[in-house]
C-alpha cells in the first residue's frame, strides 16, 4: 500500500496519475479535510498536521509515502525524512526546473500557496533559475476553496482565476507551473485565461515516474497479478472520505 496525502482533494489530482501509472499499486489516500486549507498556516501547524498524517499512514502499514502536497512537502519532508530514514518519501514542488529550461520568453509564471512560495524548495530554485529567467510569482487566491467545494466551473472561480493568472500572461510568461496539486483541477479555466501560447505545467506525472523508480530501488513493486485496493481515509468526517473516493474516481 502506497500513503498519499494532502490537506484535503488536491492530492488526488496526483493520486489519478498513480492510478494511471501504477495500476497494481494499492493506494491509501489520506485528505485531512478538517483544517485545510494550509497555505496560509504557520510553519508549525503544517508540520504538525502533516506527521499526524503520515503515521496514520504508517500505522495502516504504508511501505511508502508521497506527500502529495507542495506546502507540506516545503514544510515537514526534510523533517519526516530524517524521522524515518527507512521510508521512502515522495514529495511535491513547483516544477520551475522544466519552466525555466524551455521558456521561449524568458518569463515563466509560478501558481502556489503563500506558504509554498515561502518554502526552502521554492527559494532554492528561484536562486538557481531565476538569474536566466524572469520568475513571477502568484497566490491562487481562493482557488483551495473552490476545488474544495467543487465549484470549480462557477463564475465567481473564473474571475479568481482570472486575477491571479492575467498579470502572470501580461507580463509575458509563456509557462505557468502549478505548484500546489489543488490547482490542476482548475487547469481548463486557468488554460482559458492564459490562451493558447501559454503550457501549463503539472507535476504529477513526474511524480507518478518518481515513484516507479522508487518502488524499484527499494524493491517494493506490487506483484503483476495483485489486485489494487484503493481506500480513502480523512479526519474530517465519513461524508468527506465519501467525497475524496468520488473525485479521485471522477473520469476514472
Ligand atoms: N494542495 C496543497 C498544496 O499542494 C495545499 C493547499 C492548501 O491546503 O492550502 O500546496
């Protein structure tokens, strides 16, 4: 069994890509839903909620964890790999590397959550890209809670979406990494907004291909004929795991 976690839905969106990649993995699915969204939480906070999570997920038995979240991952993955060096861990940040290498404009445009932005992982690569390419920065004010509620086609997330994502396209930026795994649920509109010249920038594809590899090199690939069992746990209520176990489903 695989652990994924996140502060509520958005690890799903990387839990479809293990889905897709992995289909003999069984996937243990932990959204804690009842104190996300943490972006906007002190670094404590998150950190706390975060090892609660994870030994949960290793309380079930977990033989690996992704930590498909990018604010916890700048917060706690340092932390929980050095709590239990005989896990391996997976985690999420923004994909400015892919950006910053195929820009044609030079300017790339990075989506996050404040905390993320502010996490060692962002600061590190911005140091190391940012002198080539011009990195602007963006909140996805609202955009959590929109994915949260499911109101990700209503107008009012069209129009933070468009606050958000206009300035990043005015002022150039022919790349936009989302760095928080919320946001590809809002892909379409925030695609929408950017226009046709602009990529999108996902990772977790490349999660899903990190998690292979990491599988392999710790020899704990699922056998061909397993039968994947897929369970979605919270520490919000049963109603909510209800609602984790139908977005990762959805189109699935
Ligand atoms: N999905 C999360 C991330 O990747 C966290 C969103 C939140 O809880 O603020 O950053």
């Amino acid at each position: 069994m695989i652990g994924v976690f996140d502060s509520g839905l958005g690890g799903i969106s990387v839990w479809q890509a293990l889905y897709d990649a992995l289909p003999h993995e069984s996937l243990m699915y932990l959204g804690d839903g009842a104190r996300c969204p943490y972006g906007s939480r002190s670094r404590e906070e998150v950190l706390q909620f975060t090892c609660e999570a994870v030994e949960r997920l290793l309380s079930e038995g977990c033989k690996m964890i992704v930590v498909a979240c990018n604010t916890a991952t700048a917060v706690a993955i340092k932390y929980l790999r050095e709590k239990y060096p005989n896990v391996p861990f997976v985690g999420l940040e923004p994909a400015v590397k892919p950006a910053a290498l195929t820009t044609k404009s030079g300017v790339i445009g990075v989506l996050a959550t404040e905390r993320s932005l502010r996490g060692d992982h962002f600061l590190r690569a911005e140091e190391k890209y940012g002198a080539e390419v011009k990195i602007l920065k963006g909140v996805g004010e609202g955009f959590v809670e929109a994915v949260e509620h499911n109101e990700e086609h209503t107008p009012e997330t069209a129009e933070l979406v468009r606050k958000a994502v206009a300035p990043l396209v005015a002022e150039g930026a022919d790349k936009i990494v989302l760095g928080c795994t919320h946001y590809p649920f809002l892909r379409d509109v925030i695609a929408k907004v950017a226009g046709e010249g602009v990529e999108i920038i996902d990772s977790s594809e490349a999660v899903a291909r990190r998690v292979a590899t990491l599988l392999d090199e710790n020899n704990l690939r699922a056998n061909e004929d397993a039968t994947a069992e897929y369970r979605f746990l919270t520490f919000a209520d049963k109603a909510y795991a209800e609602k984790l176990r139908e977005k990762a489903f959805h189109n699935r």
